[in-house]
C-alpha cells in the first residue's frame, strides 16, 4: 500500500507521469473516486507522459477510448474506460473488454465497481480522495504484477525525491 498526498492537479498529473514511466504493457488500473477527485486528469498526464499529443476526453459517453502509442522502443495499447454511464456490466462484452483484459493491453478504468462481476481484478487500484482542498492517492496491489508495478512507483518516487512532495 502507497498513500500520496497531492496537494494539486500537478501533483495529480506528477503522480500520472510516473506511473506511465512504470507500467506494465498489459494489465489494468482501477481509478476509483468521486466526482471531480482527479480520476481524468490522472489518465490525461499518463498519456502525456507516453508521448500521446492528441487531445484525451474522457470516455463518459462513448464508455471507451483507446490510444495506439508509439515509443522509442515499443508500441503500446491503453484502453480508457470510464464506467460511470453503463447500466449493466454486461455491456462490457459488447464493447470488447474481454479481448483488452486478456491481450496485450494496459486499461485504465474509471468507475471499476460498476463492471464488479465482470471485470477481473484490478493489478493495481488507487483511491482518489477528497482532503480538504488537495486529495489523497491511496494505492494497493492486486497481483503480482500489481506488486511490482507499485514497486516500481516507490523506486521511481523515492530516486527523484518526490515522495517528500507527495507524502
């Protein structure tokens, strides 16, 4: 477990930087939080960070968004998810999730609990909390590469002295 004081949106879009520095090519992210906790901005600075220059929306409507990235290195998959709109989490299996979930695809899903008896679980999850006028970033493991991911995030956090910022 990680807790991560952000005391703005830059510190929101900082811890977006890294985790995008430290994921994994598949796998997926649970983005949990009220309304307006950073949830989006979170994805938008992930992205970012990937290289992607296109503008980034958040998927309310059309339930998915997905961003073919091409690195120095590799090309990557990332499915957005935002689940606050769907009625049932069968509508998952119409939208394609499970070939996202099972392939060579990193998922970003806002709202998860509403795909909860569909959606398998999460490698990584993060709480996005509402204190006072800055937020907390509670983040957990679910896997062993959710463990490893998170790891990661700690090293990266601790070599470029974010933490102290960020605690």
């Amino acid at each position: 477990m990680l807790n991560l004081h952000l005391p703005d949106e830059a510190a929101t879009q900082c811890l977006g930087a890294v985790l995008a520095e430290t994921a994994p090519v598949s796998g997926w992210l649970a983005l949990r939080g009220d309304l307006g906790a950073g949830k989006t901005t979170l994805v938008r600075a992930f992205l970012r960070a990937l290289g992607y220059a296109g503008r980034v929306v958040s998927p309310t409507y059309t339930l998915v968004e997905t961003y073919e990235i091409t690195g120095k290195t590799s090309e990557r998959r990332i499915a957005h998810y935002d689940l606050y709109r769907m009625n049932d989490p069968e509508e998952l299996e119409w939208m394609g999730a499970r070939e996202d979930f099972a392939g060579d695809t990193l998922c970003l899903v806002e709202w998860p609990e509403r795909g909860e008896g569909v959606l398998p679980p999460p490698d990584l999850e993060i709480h996005l909390l509402y204190i006072d006028e800055s937020r907390r970033a509670q983040m957990d493991a679910h896997s062993v590469a959710g463990d490893a991911w998170l790891n990661e995030v700690k090293n990266v956090l601790k070599k470029n002295n974010i933490s102290s910022s960020l605690d």
